[in-house]
C-alpha cells in the first residue's frame, strides 16, 4: 500500500496513532494529510497537521522533542495509520510521556502489566526505599548482592532447562529477568539502552544474512 491507496476524509486528512516503538505505548492521536505525511516520511520525523492552528507541524520543532519515524502503518481500510516512533522526549504538550494519563475504567481481574511499568516500579523502591521490601533490601545491600542473586538465578534457569521443565524454566527465567532489571535500575540502564543495542545487532545480523544469501 502506498499513500494513493490511503482514504483521506472530507478535510483531507488521515487520523495517525503515534506509538512509542520501544515500549509500545500510545503516545496520542493526532492527524497528518498528503503533505505532512510525505515529509513525515522523506525526513523520518513524524509531522502533523494541526487542526487548531490550521497548519503544518514538525513535532519537537520548538521543544526538542522529535520523534524519530520507525515504521507507518495503515489499517486494513486505509484510513487509519500508526506511526511508531522512537522519541526524544515527552509526547504531550504537558509534559508526560504520553497524551493518554486520565485511567478511565481497570479491570479488577485482568492486570496491565508491562515491563515499563515494573522499571517504574522499581525506580521508586531504589528512590523511596519503603521498609519490608525485598527490592529495598537489593538495593540497600547494594550491586554485589544484587549480582550474586543474578549469578543464583542464571543456575536455577540451567537447572530447570536441563531438566526440560518448561513451567519451572519459566519461573525461574521471571526471576532472573527481576533481578536483572533491579541491576538495571541500579546502575541507571534503560530498557530504551537494551532495545537501542539489540536493535543494532538485528540491522547487522540482517545485513550478514543477506551477504551470505549473494555469496
């Protein structure tokens, strides 16, 4: 699909979700039309078209904060986009990360769990350090627990896989995974830093791939 194939409405303009490319988070809804999504694409900045102001909208153009285009995509209709993005900074002009902050209804069986929201989670026990918990006791005892509870875990993943216990494996793999996110928070690595890198191994195991299938 190109933009020919793309519906416009009668103003001629498209509805365009922006989503956060690492996490995944809506980040708002906004419009573009014929202009504003070519230029989104020629310089891989998402730009908008203001219905307000009635005009064109490089987003960050005055704060600072671009979003970096990874990929649109349209619905099955065409005449719907999501734009991911990888930002430089808050999406709304409030100044949170995303437009989307008012909870409006929350399943009380149901949880909305996401790693981000667990590195929340933890940035506030290394910061508030609420007594009773064992993610302040990590972070009071300080990176060389921290890494020998690490060590303990990768052992009890071996041990589980070896075995060929897949719901053990699994249990022990949620451990490890924790407890690497508590060194992450320690030593103020993001999940955005390990999404940049693994992102970066993927582009030249891609280009590697791609060699061997001329050769």
């Amino acid at each position: 699909m190109n933009i020919s194939d793309l519906k416009f409405d009668e103003k001629g303009l498209i509805p365009a979700i922006i989503v956060d490319a690492i996490s995944g988070k809506v980040l708002t809804l906004a419009y573009m039309n014929r202009e504003s999504l070519d230029i989104s694409m020629k310089r891989e900045l998402t730009c908008l078209w203001s219905r307000s102001r009635q005009e064109l909208w490089l987003k960050g153009e005055t704060s600072g904060n671009y979003q970096h285009i990874v990929s649109i995509t349209a619905d099955c209709d065409g005449d719907a986009l999501v734009v991911k993005v990888e930002k430089d900074g808050p999406a709304c002009h409030m100044g949170t990360d995303s437009c989307f902050t008012n909870p409006i209804y929350q399943s009380e069986t149901r949880n909305d769990f996401t790693l981000e929201g667990l590195m929340e989670l933890l940035d506030g026990r290394k910061r508030e350090k609420p007594e009773g918990s064992y993610t302040t006791y990590l972070f009071e005892k300080g990176i060389d627990k921290i890494l020998k509870k690490i060590g303990e875990e990768s052992t009890e993943v071996i041990i589980a896989a070896k075995a060929e216990d897949k719901k053990e494996t699994v249990y022990e793999i949620a451990d490890l995974a924790y407890h690497i996110m508590v060194m992450m928070t320690e030593m103020e690595i993001s999940l955005e830093d390990v999404h940049r890198e693994l992102a970066s191994r993927h582009i030249i195991d891609h280009k590697v791939k791609q060699e061997k299938m001329t050769s």
